[in-house]
C-alpha cells in the first residue's frame, strides 16, 4: 500500500513556463513533507520541504504548496530552465522520523 | 561543512560472491544513518537504519545486513550476492534526535550482479 504517491511519471515542459509537480498521500499522521531532485547515477538532493502548520514554502524558484484537507502537495518551479531536467522524489516522515518516498516524476524540461 | 562519501561508484561482482559498501560522514557527530536501495524504475527503497554505533534496525528481510562500527560509518554487507541484489544502494544522514530535518545523500554505488 502506497502512502505517498506521485501518478504521474513523467512531465514534460518548455523553458521559461511553470513546472507543476504533484503528490498525494494517505497518512494524516504525517507532519513532514520534502522534495528532492535526482539526476542519473546520483544521489537525491534535498530542494525544499514544508512543515504540516504551515500550507507554504518558498525558496528561490522553488515554492511547495500543502493542502491538508485533500493531503496533497506539489512543488512549483518558475521559471523552469534546463537545468531543472531530473527525477523529482516527494517524500512524507512518519512518526518513526523515517521518510515514506513516492516513486518519482521525470521532469524534462524543452528548450 | 557536512559530507558524505560513498565507494565504490560502480561495482560488478559474480552471483554468490560477497559485498562491503562504505560510507562515512564528516563534519557532524552522532548522525542518524541510512541505507537505500533504488532497483531499476522504482522509487527508493529503505534497507537499514542507525541511531547510533551498534544500532541497527532492518526494515526489509533480505541477505544484506549493516554495522556501524563508529559513529560516522555506516557498512552494507553481504555474504553471498543473489541476481536480485543488483541496483543503485545509496547512504544518508540526518541529524539525530531532531524531528523535521531532511536526509542527505551520497552519490550511491551502482551494483551490478552478475
């Protein structure tokens, strides 16, 4: 039973829009919730994160969004660039402090 | 600064054979440590965590096991590798005793079993 899920793959966007990338999850009980970026043959790097009193981050290009009540957030990147191309990882911390991954969303981003 | 190192990158070994990854962490002190696997197409995969040298806490049955024979190194082991064991295995931190802090990665060794 997955408790953080990304349903989307892989996503596909032009440089310089908005990139929107989703996650749901099934566990109240979660306070934590953190995205991170992966390139091939790397480990992930943390990005951002957001804390379960907060509905809000933002750092940089990067903004994550939480919604409680439909236990979804998502991560927006504006302007989107190159660069950006990688495997994106949502990932939730039970109360054990372990973190619950979603299986990932490939971001491309076109020139 | 803190850093994690993780070698080999890549490794081939021979079914059967054994296996020893290291990481080790500087730049903190009594971080908590993690060992992940990611097989081909998935998401990653918690195997071992440790809350301190000697504490290990297995979160899937397999032939892998972890130490932690000091406070900032962190072993995956195997005594006889199966087909199943190949994937890219990473090491993580995190600050101990802290809730709300994010795991950092090293750069993974990718096992190819053959």
């Amino acid at each position: 039973d997955q408790q953080v899920k990304q349903n989307s793959p892989s996503l596909s966007v032009q440089e310089g829009r908005i990139s929107i990338l989703n996650c749901d999850y099934t566990n109240s009980m979660f306070d934590y919730f953190l995205w991170y970026k992966k390139y091939p043959a790397e480990g992930p790097t943390f990005l951002i994160s957001i804390s379960s009193i907060k509905d809000k981050n933002e750092d940089g290009r990067f903004t994550v969004f939480l919604n409680k009540s439909a236990k979804h957030l998502s991560l927006h990147i504006v302007p989107s660039q190159p660069g950006d191309s990688a495997v994106y990882f949502c990932a939730a911390m039970d109360s054990n402090y372990q973190l619950i991954w979603g299986a990932g969303t490939k971001l491309i981003i076109k020139p | 600064s803190q850093t994690i190192h993780q070698w080999p990158a890549t490794l081939v070994q021979p079914v059967g054979s054994p296996l020893s990854l290291e990481c080790t962490v500087e730049g903190t002190s009594n971080p908590n440590l993690y060992w992940y696997r990611q097989a081909a197409g998935r998401g990653l995969q918690l195997l071992f965590y440790s809350v301190g040298i000697g504490q290990i806490s297995s979160e899937v049955p397999q032939n892998l096991s972890a130490s932690r024979p000091q406070d900032r190194q962190f072993i995956l082991s195997s005594k006889k590798l199966l087909l199943s064991d190949s994937g890219f295995y990473l090491c993580a931190w995190s600050v101990r005793g802290t809730h709300n802090q994010p795991q950092h990665f090293g750069d993974g060794t990718r096992l190819s079993i053959l």
